[in-house]
C-alpha cells in the first residue's frame, strides 16, 4: 500500500534488477547491466552500467512507450535535497550534456530531477552519482 502511494505522489520506489531486467531487458545493449531500477505506477528508471534508461508509458492504457537514455559519461553535477518534517520529498537532480561532443563550442546541456519518498534513504544513490559527476568534471577539464 505505501508502494501505491508513494506512486500516486510521484515518488520512486525500489525495484529488483531481476525484475526490471524480465520487463524491460529488450531496451538493454548487449552486455549492458542493469545495477538498480525504481518505479512509479506506470514509469520507470534504470541505472546501468552505462546510462540510466527512462520509461514513460503514455496514454490511457499505457502501452505507448517512450524510452529516453542519459548517458552516464554526460553527468557533470548532481543536486540532492532531502525531505522535510511536511510533506516534502526527496530530490536527486541530475545536470547532464546533452551535445553528442563533450567539449564542443556549443555545448548544451540538460537536466532531471528524480523525487522519491520522504523515508527513502537518497544519500547513497547521491553519493554514487556525485562519484561519478566528479570523475566525468576531471576527465572533461583534463
């Protein structure tokens, strides 16, 4: 019931990469690993190994799919903003670079924002992202 709920807030909740993977694997690249997933009542993302797949099925019944990816390599900041004692929720804002070259004139860029529940622990997910944000900033600069 709390997993419902949180849906019909807009908030993500956990799913298992088996799960995921038996619903959704034909979006995967061959060898591509799905390491964590979460799940509204109809849409979906995933964290792979290389990117982080974003499903929203549309429509009344739902079976209109569109399937966006963000590559991990693009992320260069991320922002989290944890709950309050209202009815806040928890925030995981992605910046990415939507160019197909990182270091063009031209650069544009993107961002997302994920909300999850307020009893959902955001920090590891925070810190993971923020991991790689860094190392992507370091490799971008050199």
């Amino acid at each position: 019931m709390a997993n419902l709920f949180n849906g019909l807030l807009g908030n993500y909740s956990e799913v298992s990469p088996a799960e995921l993977k038996s619903q959704y694997g034909m979006y995967l690249m061959p060898d591509e690993k799905i390491e964590m997933g979460f799940k509204l009542i109809r849409d979906s993302f995933i964290i792979t190994d290389e990117r982080i797949i974003l499903i929203d099925h549309q429509g009344v019944t739902g079976k209109k799919t569109r399937v966006a990816s963000i590559s991990l390599e693009s992320i260069y900041e991320v922002t989290m903003e944890t709950a309050g004692t209202g009815f806040d929720d928890s925030e995981i804002t992605i910046h990415y670079i939507q160019s197909p070259y990182f270091k063009s004139n031209n650069v544009q860029v993107s961002s997302y924002k994920f909300e999850f529940g307020k009893k959902f622990n955001v920090q590891p997910i925070y810190v993971a992202l923020l991991t790689l944000a860094h190392q992507n900033h370091k490799r971008l600069n050199a």
